[in-house]
C-alpha cells in the first residue's frame, strides 16, 4: 500500500508541473460557461417564443448539457497524464521506479479521478453562476432560477461523469500509448459512434448508442436536452453502471497492455 500512495505522489507531482494540465482546465471551465450560458439562452428563448408559460429553468440543468462539449478537454488532459510519458521516453524512468505496473495505472487513475471530478464541480459551479446571473434577467423571460436543492446535485452528477470519463482516457491511454490514437480512440467512443449509430436509425443500433459512455453519463445526470429529443430510456442508476462498466474495461485493457509490452 505504501507503493501506491508513493505512487500517487509522484503523479500528482507530475500532473501539476506541467503547463498542459492548467492550460486544460483553464479550457474546460470558460468551455463550460460559454457553452452552458449557449445552451441556457437557446432554450429559454424557444421557451420564449413558445410564450413561456409553466417554463421553470434551473440554472444546472444548462451545465448538465454542456458536458458533452466540455468532457472533450477533460480527455485531452487525462491524456497526457500517460500519453506524453511514452512521447518522451520518462515512462521508463517510471517503470524503474514503481516496477508493478498495475500500481502505476491505479496511481494515474487515482490522480486524475478526483482532480476531474473537482474540476467539474468548480467549473460547472461557476458555468451555474453565470448561467443564473445573464439568462435570470427579463429579456430572457427571467425564466432561470438557481435552487440551491437542485442545482448542488447537478454540479455533483457532471463532476462524477467528467471524473469517470477521464479515468477510462487513462486506460485507453495505456492501451494505445500515443496521444492521436488514444484521442481518435475515445472520440469514436464518445461522440462518433454514438452518432453513427442514431444516424442509422435501426432500434438495435439505437439501442446499443444509449449504451455508450456519452448517453449513459446523460442518463446518470438526469438530462433531456440531448439528441435523442428526450430522457434517455433507463434510470440514472442502469446509466451510472454502464459508465462503471465501460471505465472498468479501459483500464482493463490498458493494465493488460501495459503489463505484456515493454516501456
């Protein structure tokens, strides 16, 4: 156990020493406030113009929608908690240190998991704030409030679906060892096979969409606005379990090729 929290130091060391990591999250929060306040004044304005009546927006409910944008530099941050470690070689100075290579990857995972899930919360806080304080007013219906009872469990979902996103980034890293692939690779599985699949329109492939890591952290988060034009059909549990499951087999797959190939 001391291994591992050895390990667990020496990669937050390493994820704050480097630039990437502040200029990624700089990014995702003003990602998440321009996208929650777009996504926020687009649906009261069509609320609006549909005369605005019984129309009740949390603040939250905005920021639940645009982590399906901001989940994007989330994954290019966890990325390079591994991807640039085999760009410049230092993985085998990694190796050499912890030689279990199973606690290397619970170390980045325990690394990134609560610093993504902090980063969520915080930046979809302040996404909430600034959602409330420029759709609140009367131009756009003042149809915007912030309950305190249900914007909190909002901040806290995205938190726990950015953290869960970015730990399987991980383990794909470790599986494709380079950042363009494992970046197309957690792509197609976010956001172009699930596409794909809805294009098709057939009720196996869309079945198997909602499935995906994406519409399955939307069912978790409890959204509507999403592109299947609803809720997503099962609960937030049945979509928490599926996000488990697709992050268990990233680094599943990642541990088994990082223990078999050499550094």
């Amino acid at each position: 156990m001391s291994t591992l929290w050895q390990a667990v130091g020496a990669e937050w060391g390493k994820l704050w020493s480097v630039r990437s990591t502040w200029w990624c999250l700089a990014g995702a929060l003003v990602l998440m406030v321009l996208s929650a306040i777009t996504l926020g004044g687009a649906t009261a304005t069509e609320a609006l113009r549909d005369g605005g009546a019984g129309v009740r927006l949390t603040a939250g409910e905005p920021v639940v929608s645009a982590t399906s944008f901001v989940q994007f530099a989330m994954v290019a941050a966890a990325m390079l908690v591994i991807t640039s470690e085999y760009a410049s070689g230092s993985i085998r100075v990694t190796l050499q240190a912890t030689p279990a290579r199973g606690v290397v990857l619970a170390a980045k995972a325990l690394v990134v998991g609560p610093v993504m899930f902090a980063a969520g919360v915080v930046s979809g806080a302040v996404a909430a704030a600034s959602v409330y304080v420029v759709l609140s007013a009367d131009v756009f219906g003042g149809l915007v409030v912030m309950p305190i009872g249900e914007v909190v469990p909002d901040l806290l979902g995205a938190g726990v679906f950015l953290a869960l996103v970015s730990v399987m980034t991980v383990g794909v890293g470790a599986a494709m060892r380079s950042a363009a692939g494992t970046l197309t690779a957690v792509f197609m599985l976010l956001m172009g096979l699930p596409l794909l699949l809805l294009m098709t329109g057939a009720p196996v492939a869309l079945d198997a969409s909602m499935r995906l890591p994406t519409f399955a952290g939307l069912a978790f988060m409890g959204s509507t606005d999403n592109l299947t034009g609803g809720p997503i059909p099962y609960s937030a549990g049945e979509g928490l379990a599926w996000l488990l499951a697709w992050t268990a087999a990233a680094l599943a797959t990642g541990f088994a090729v990082l223990r078999r190939r050499d550094a």
